[in-house]
C-alpha cells in the first residue's frame, strides 16, 4: 500500500519539546454532541487524525454544514439533517470503517426519534459489546432491532422518557451516548455506574454549555433532567492523555531529554504515579511535563518485596490505552513487572514482535505477560513488523526508536487513526523515521 509503512533507523536520542494533540476519545463524543442542535457549536483542539475525518465526513453526509476555521478548529451546524442519508448505501460502507459512528446514535435518537447505523468497525482488539449503548436507550423507551442479515442497528423512539438505570458495565462510550439521548428525554434520568473519565467529564461540560442539566459530573451517578431544547456553544478538546503518556515512554526509553508541553496535569489522574512507579524521573513544570535524559529505570517492587503488578480498569484506575507503552518500556527496564490486561483479551498479542526485537516476555494468557527488564545491558534489534492496532502500533514505534538498526513498520493507518502527523512531530526532536510503501 501507498505510504503504509515507516522505516526508522533507532538508537537515537531525542532532544526537544512536543505538544500533544487533541484527545482523540474526546473528539468522536464531542464531535457528535453538535446533532442536538441547530445552532452553530464550535470545537478546537480537534486532533487531525484519520478516525476524526472519517466521523466528519459521515456528519457532512448527514448535511451538517462544518466549516474548517483553522487547523484544529471547526464550526458545525446541523440545521438541515437528512436522516434519509442513514439509509444510504454510502452511509453504511462508510459508517462500518468507524467504531465512533456508534457515537450519532444518541444524538439523532433524542433530537429526531430513530438511528440506523451498520456494526462498527474499529481496532481488533477482543470483544467490544455495544449491549451497554443499546440497554441505556431501551430504558429511556426506546425500541431496538438488530438485522443480522444486513448487519445494521435500528433504535426507535417517539417520546424519551427519563429513568433511573444501573449500567451493566462501566462503558465510556456507553454512558456518552446514553447521556446525549438522555439531555433531551422527559423527566429526570439518573445514570449510576457511569464511567467518569475525563472524556465524559468533558462531554457533560460541553452539554451543559448547550444548556443540558447535568449534575453528578466526574461521580459514577449522573443526573439529568431533560430540556426541551439544546443551543450552540464553543468547546476546547483536551490535550490527549494517551499521547502524553505515550511521550513519557518515548523519552524513558530513548534516553532522550524531551519537555511535554500543556498537559492539562490536572487531568492526568493516576497515569503519572504509575509512570513513577516504572522509575521514570519527570518534573511538572506549570503544565508541562520535564523528562531528563536517564540512564536507567528501574521497576519498584511492592513493599513487601513481590513484583510489581500493573493492571487496566476503568477510570480513575489506569487507563488501558496505556498498557502497551507500560509493557514496551518494561523491556528495557531495570526489574520486573506483571501486566495484566483486564478489559481487552486481544491487545498483548503483538508482543510476539518485541520478542523477536530480543525482549524477555512471558506471554503467560490472553490478558497477562510477564517483562524480566534487559536493564540496557541488551538493545532491542531492529525487525519487519506490522501494526496490529493503534495502541500497539505505537508501541512497537517507540520499540523501533529504541532499538539497533532499521525497523520497517507496515499497516500503519493503524497508527494515522489515532496520531496526528506524529512522523513529523519526532522528526523534529531528532528522530530518523520517513513514510515508505509497504
């Protein structure tokens, strides 16, 4: 395929300042939230990468009219929807490729009373059940019909009515969309075991700027009270924390001297301790993040001596985009540490590629592996790898600028879904990396 790969020559230190994109989990809630309305809603910080265009060309093609104000800013205003497009054979090839298609559902269920959207896509990365959406909208009345020889989803309501509901599962995505159908339903919905990332947190901010009713934001109970209608508003994405902690790992494991501008600390809930407890040295300096150049890392232990255990869970627990840059940087660590996928059974299966880079790992079952750190006396060698899916993807860059000699890295649309130009962005802190065809 055409620019598909990335060849990188590792082994290099890198030396400078980078500024991370907008959260991209944010932007695929956000960038639906402007549906409920017809007024003009303003978004910037928006991330330029493959997964936001692709939800931007399914609006324009649902007649929402976005104009592009400048690189990361857009304006939309969705006066005119046509909700004929859902049926369209263009809107179901399109709206397949996208996991965060999933996200108009609730937007055009509230304000236009039905949704029809084929079986997303998205990365392979186990099962990823979207009962937790289609629960939440049953509840608030709606009607649901999955045609299984089509492959689409269709939800029906005239009249939403709020409830009280307990999630069966903690589900960003689940309670997002559950909350943008609720902001509208009659009478007061409460939401109890709903996820509280940041991403909601965010979401609900924007809503009430929209002027939705939501209390209980950043608690597991949401409460709503539904309004008649919703107007324009202005909202800023939040710096992505994926990113940052991505840069983190980048920096520890390059040796490399790197500052992380405009964090947004204060949102970063536990990901920074865990990185400490990996022994990378950082400063926070304002809201920045300072990583100096460090020889070695070193794995702490539990106080009573056993190895150190990381584990994924739902926020304010560690967040498992995470997990795969923690289990690269393992591997050149001083110690040792468990990493226990909980929420994905898929995602360790690329360690087979950092096994053959000359990494020590004991893939022990689908969600746990075992990393004995090479403590540098070993450096990683370059390989011929593909990238599985976006998280990994990136894991096994930062492994490939680690490591000695070249690594070709292919199907890195993977990793354009969810980076945005991010070969140009460790060009420029001194990294030796170009597109190539695979």
């Amino acid at each position: 395929m055409l620019n598909d790969a990335f060849e990188v020559i590792g082994g290099k230190k890198l030396k400078g300042e980078l500024i991370p994109q907008g959260a991209k989990n944010e932007a695929l809630q956000v960038l639906c939230a402007p549906l409920l309305t017809a007024e003009k809603v303003t978004i910037s910080n928006v991330p330029d990468i493959l997964d936001v265009r692709k939800l931007i060309g399914l609006l324009k093609g649902l007649g929402v009219e976005i104009e592009r104000i400048s690189k990361d800013t857009f304006t939309f205003e969705a006066k005119n929807v046509n909700i004929d497009h859902l049926y369209s054979d263009d809107f179901k090839k399109n709206a397949g490729k996208i996991r965060g298609s999933v996200m108009l559902i609730g937007p055009l269920l509230a304000r236009f009373g039905k949704a029809y959207i084929p079986k997303p896509g998205g990365d392979k990365i186990g099962r990823r059940r979207l009962d937790t959406h289609f629960l939440g909208f049953q509840k608030l009345g709606a009607e649901f019909n999955y045609f299984e020889e089509k492959n689409v989803y269709e939800v029906e309501a005239s009249n939403l009515k709020g409830c009280y509901m307990l999630m069966d599962e903690i589900s960003v995505t689940g309670t997002a969309n559950v909350v943008m159908a609720a902001v509208m339903a009659e009478g007061t919905t409460q939401i109890y075991n709903a996820a509280c990332e940041p991403y909601i947190q965010q979401l609900c901010k924007m809503l009430n700027g929209m002027g939705a009713k939501i209390s209980g934001v950043g608690s597991n109970l949401l409460t709503i009270e539904g309004v008649k209608e919703l107007h324009g508003t202005e909202h800023r994405v939040l710096p992505d924390m994926i990113e940052i902690g991505s840069f983190i790992g980048l920096a520890a494991m390059t040796q490399s001297e790197i500052t992380i501008k405009d964090c947004r600390v204060d949102m970063l809930g536990n990901i920074l301790p865990i990185f400490r407890r990996f022994g990378v040295q950082f400063e926070i300096q304002g809201d920045d993040i300072y990583i100096p150049e460090q020889d070695v890392y070193e794995i702490q232990n539990f106080i009573d001596g056993s190895i150190l255990t990381v584990y994924d869970s739902p926020w304010p627990g560690f967040t498992p985009d995470l997990m795969s840059i923690l289990l690269v940087m393992a591997t050149q660590a001083k110690g040792s540490v468990l990493i226990h996928q909980k929420m994905f059974e898929s995602r360790l299966f690329f360690v087979d590629k950092l096994i053959d880079m000359g990494a020590q790992i004991i893939l022990c079952d689908p969600h746990r592996a075992t990393v004995i750190g090479l403590e540098r006396r070993h450096q990683l060698r370059g390989i011929q790898m593909s990238s599985p899916d976006i998280r990994a993807g990136v894991a096994l860059l930062i492994a490939a600028l680690s490591a000695k000699g070249k690594s070709i890295i292919s199907n890195i649309h993977q990793i354009d879904r969810g980076y945005q130009d991010i070969e140009d962005r460790l060009r420029a802190i001194g990294a030796d990396i170009r597109r190539i065809n695979s």
